[in-house]
C-alpha cells in the first residue's frame, strides 16, 4: 500500500502543474492532501474524484483558504468531516477515512500556521491543546492509523536547514518541539520518515525567498505519523521532488500492507 501526503497550496493551481498526472502515476493507494484553497463547488469532477478515486473533503468556510482531502482506491466504510471543534473546523482542517475489513484508518490534517501573526501563533497552540487528547483517543483505538499531514512543527535540529536561525521562529519553537516530542515519546506514535531514516533530513517545504529550493535550505514539516502497529510494516519512503506542485513536495511512504483484504 502506497500512502501519499501531499500540501498543494490550492488544488487548482496544483492540477496546472500535472498534479493529477502525478497521482495517476505515482501508484497511490491513498492520496492526502492538504490546503485546497477551493470551495466545493469549485472542485471539478476530476479534483472531486481523480482517475476514478474515492474522494472526501473537508472546505473551510472562508474563500481561498486551507481544506483537506482523502482520495483512496477504495470507498471508506466511515467518514468522519472536522474534529468537532468548532474554531478549526470551520478552517477545514481535518477528514478522517475509516477501512474496516483491515482495520485502518487514515486522516488527512492540516495544522494551523502561526507565523503571519501572534494571534495566529496562539490559535495554533490552542489546536495543540485539543489535538493532543485526539491523539491519544486515537492511538487508543488499537486501528492501523495514520495521519498524514503538514503539521508546521519542524521536530529536530535536523528537520530544517537553518535551525540556529529558527529558534524563536513558529514552526521551531521549544513548545511547539517539546509537543511533537511527546505525541512520540508519550503516546507512542511513531515519525515514519525519521524512523526509517534517522539521518536523512527529508525537507518537504522551502520557502518562496532567497532561492530556498535552489539552495535546499527547506523545513521538514509535513509527517506521516502511524501507530505502532503500521509503522512496523512501512518498507520505504521519499520526497518526490521531480515535479513541483507547489512550495511542499509529497511524502510518499510504502506499507506492506493490503488496502484491500
């Protein structure tokens, strides 16, 4: 089973640059993504569902902004829109698929930002504050999940290029590291991509400014997070950087594992 996590800035702009292709090509089983930055109704059949996909989204209520989707090769038995919160779910911020014949669960999140402002830095780490419990109730299921994801925490000194440069910076600071230290620490699950590669950086988002992507100088931000159980059948995973459909690249992991019993 192939999950891909992928934030395309707006799906739109993603599908110009043959992001549907991509997903055709790339094998997917199970496509996340994250920040449409579209409404519904401006989802065209194939962003709906490509190449014949299953697909379920989560659209925040303001135009132009965030939402998260699932695409997957087979229908879910379940399908859970928004955390039952309300000041996120009106961002549109989490989707949840449920596959019961194989007792797997896959959610696609999108983790606010607190860098445009301190208001926006503290609504951040109020999601924290709800998330963490949601976490913990989930781990607690005893499922085969994953949440996929930009989750705006780089972990690590080796998560982002720059890091001496960062450290009062949102996305790096120590409330922010300490928090995604203990979702692994304390309730146990489990960073794929630093798991099978403990010194590979794995950068999945540069910015816009001074040639980041040219020079590599990136964050690694975006996370599958699997319970133990999954985690011990991911075989390998990549940053697809071939193409690029936006400021992220997609986080690409292999489990042997069967989406289909």
């Amino acid at each position: 089973m192939r999950i891909i996590s992928a934030n395309v800035n707006g799906i739109r702009s993603a599908y110009k640059k043959n992001f549907h292709d991509y997903i055709l090509q790339s094998g997917a089983d199970i496509v996340c993504v994250q920040e449409l930055k579209a409404q519904e109704s401006d989802l065209s059949a194939e962003m709906q569902n490509p190449h014949g996909m299953h697909g379920v989204w989560h659209c925040a209520e303001k135009r132009g902004y965030s939402g998260v989707a699932i695409y997957s090769k087979r229908t879910p038995d379940r399908v859970q829109i928004g955390m039952g919160v309300a000041e996120f779910d009106r961002e549109g911020r989490f989707v949840r698929a449920d596959f019961d014949d194989v007792n797997l669960t896959v959610i696609s999140l999108y983790l606010p930002s607190g860098s445009s402002a301190e208001e926006r830095q503290q609504a951040k780490f109020r999601f924290l504050d709800v998330f963490y419990p949601m976490l913990a109730a989930l781990h607690a299921e005893g499922r085969n999940t994953v949440v996929c994801g930009d989750w705006n925490i780089a972990h690590q000194n080796i998560d982002l290029k720059n890091w001496k440069g960062n450290l009062k910076n949102s996305g790096f600071l120590p409330e922010e590291r300490e928090w995604i230290g203990n979702v692994i620490a304390k309730l146990g699950w489990v960073d794929i991509w630093r798991t099978l590669y403990p010194n590979q950086a794995g950068y999945t988002w540069w910015s816009n400014r001074g040639q980041a992507y040219a020079k590599d100088v990136g964050w690694r931000i975006d996370y599958q997070m699997v319970t133990p159980n999954l985690a011990q059948k991911a075989t390998a995973a990549h940053v697809y950087k071939d193409e690029k459909f936006s400021d992220h690249a997609p986080l690409v992991v292999d489990y042997d594992f069967d989406l289909v019993k």
